[in-house]
C-alpha cells in the first residue's frame, strides 16, 4: 500500500489519480498509524513551505518523518515534498528549518532578465543519475513540468538525481537511499511523469 500523506497542502487527487494509472494501491490518509504501516509513502506539496511545515507538526506528521525514511521504504516527495527535506529554506522573512535529512538549502530565484519567476510550465530536464531505478527509460531533455519560485541547492553533488536550466542550472530531483524526491510536478508531466511514478509503484 502505498500512503500519500494528507496535510491539506497538495494536488492528493491528481497525485493519487495518477499512480492509481500506473498501478499503484493508494490511501490518502493524515493517520500517523497508516502511514508508518505502508509499504511507501508519498509526500505531495504546494505552496508555501512554513505553512506547510505548521500543517505537518499540527496534524502529528512532521515528527515522524525522519522516521519514515530511515525505515527504509521507497520516499516519493514532490515539490514542495522535496523542499522540506533540505536544512532550511529561505522562503519567508527569515530562514525556515526543514527536516535535515537531504544537506543543502532551498533558495529564491535571483532576478534575471528574461526569466520570469516562478519558474512556471514545461521545461527540459537532464539525468544526473541515469541509472536511478525511477528514471528508467526518462531520456535527457525529455519536457517536464514545473511550478516554483524556489530552488533546492543540495550540499553533495552525488545528491542531485536530475537538473534542469532556468536562466542557470538548478536542481530538479534529488535522490539518495530510498529517497527520491522531485521539483517538477510527476502527475502533470504527462508520459515522463507517469513514467517515473509507475517506475516507483514497481520498485
């Protein structure tokens, strides 16, 4: 069974829609029980990453997390899913603590001539981890589809699974262990992104 967490702050019913396509057992569900009882879990996101963090502590998830994904279980993030791994974010007046257990920040885009923020629509993606098991037949500058103002700038190298450019290259997935987790939208990217999401559901 595969737990999409329920926190009042992601597209659940796309998300679920779409792996339930690719074959997935899914439960959207907020109890701490159901989701440490899954075989994998999913951690969907948008918004505003404070918010989003203060939805996760009330409804009892937050602490559990780290929890999660030392167990072991296949870790599907997504968006603002991703951005909470990291150490903080810089979204807000001052700096938000995330999880810790991806090393790196969550930054703004600078202001670029040309480069509208958010990042907003399709846009080409490139493997850094060509091999990842959820990126199995996902080819370099294949289209994938994003929506952010935010960035994730992972400490490690080995950490970035694929990136994307936007005025400068940044990262678009991450991936260590049995963590993957994404900047682009897998359920609105079309063929790629159910690709990627059946590739987890048969992980």
């Amino acid at each position: 069974m595969i737990a999409i967490i329920d926190y009042a702050m992601g597209n659940l019913h796309s998300v679920n829609k779409a792996i339930e396509k690719c074959g997935g057992d899914t439960l959207i569900t907020s109890s701490k029980e159901e989701i440490l009882k899954a075989d994998k879990v999913v951690l969907p996101g948008v918004g505003a990453i404070g918010k989003a963090k203060e939805a996760l502590i009330d409804y009892g998830i937050w602490e559990i997390l780290p929890q999660i994904v030392e167990s072991g279980k296949p870790f599907l993030g997504i968006c603002l899913g991703m951005q909470m791994l990291f150490d903080y974010s810089e979204e807000g007046e001052q700096s938000i603590e995330g999880l810790g257990i991806i090393p790196g920040a969550i930054k703004m885009f600078p202001k670029m001539k040309n480069f509208k923020v958010p990042h907003m629509g399709w846009n080409q993606i490139q493997l850094n981890q060509a091999d990842h098991p959820y990126l199995k037949n996902i080819s370099n500058n294949d289209y994938a589809y994003f929506v952010h103002s935010f960035y994730a700038e992972p400490k490690n190298e080995s950490d970035i699974a694929v990136s994307c450019n936007y005025g400068f290259t940044f990262t678009a997935a991450v991936a260590r262990d049995n963590i993957f987790a994404s900047q682009f939208h897998p359920e609105k990217s079309q063929a790629i992104g159910l690709t990627i999401l059946k590739n987890f559901v048969e992980a």
